[in-house]
C-alpha cells in the first residue's frame, strides 16, 4: 500500500509506487502551484492529456516571459483572449521526468486549477 493516495480526481489508495507531478500556473500576477502524486493508471492518463494538449519543453528549453504574454491562443481549446501560463514537471515511475508548457484562458485555468489542485 502507497504511504498516499492517489489525489488526481477523486483520491483512492493505490498499490506500488507514486508518480508525481508539480504543477505551476501564473495567473494575473501570481502564481498558483500544487504538487499531486499519482497512481500509475492515473498518472499515465494525465500525461496522455499533457502530450495531446501541452508544448513538451526541452531539457534545457527556457519559455520566456515575454513568450507568455504575447500569447493570445489558448493551448488547450483555441479560444483567442488573454492567457495564463501553466508549467507541469512530471515524474512518473520508472520513466524520465518530463516538463510541459501550456498557454491557457481563463476557462481552461480554471479546469486545470480543479483538476490538479491547484492553490495559491
Ligand atoms: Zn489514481
Ligand atoms: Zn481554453
């Protein structure tokens, strides 16, 4: 049994190792965070969502701030308006960390806030 449980969705107890996640949104000046560890399921249909949705960044890559702000597509559902930048470290089990980058709306900011728990 997981010394946690997982907490993407509704929190069940898990078998096995965490895979875990950090993610990162700045929204109107500050920024929201939260850190949610995962099972293995959980965290592989979160990282299928990160994949088809999010700019995988480059080890190395840096995403500049002015690169946030000129942004006016949504990553996520295309809308044209005002974004947020989201930024999500993963670590999944037995697997290589990995970073995304997302512009967000606020629409989407707010799903991904509920999704991944995050708070100021
Ligand atoms: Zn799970
Ligand atoms: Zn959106």
């Amino acid at each position: 049994m997981g010394m946690f449980p997982c907490t993407l969705d509704r929190p069940h107890r898990f078998q096995g190792k965490a895979s875990a996640l950090y993610a990162n949104l700045a929204v109107n000046g500050s920024t929201l965070g939260s850190k949610v560890r995962m099972c293995r399921p959980h965290a592989e249909e979160v990282r299928e969502w990160f994949e088809a949705k999010m700019h995988l960044v480059a080890v190395g890559e840096q995403v500049l701030e002015e690169d946030i702000q000129a942004s006016i597509t949504c990553s996520l559902c295309e809308a044209h308006g005002p974004t947020s930048g989201l930024f999500v470290n993963m670590y999944p089990v037995g697997e290589e960390d990995r970073a995304y980058y997302a512009d967000v709306c606020a629409t989407c900011a707010r799903v991904v806030e509920l999704r991944l728990h995050l708070s100021p």
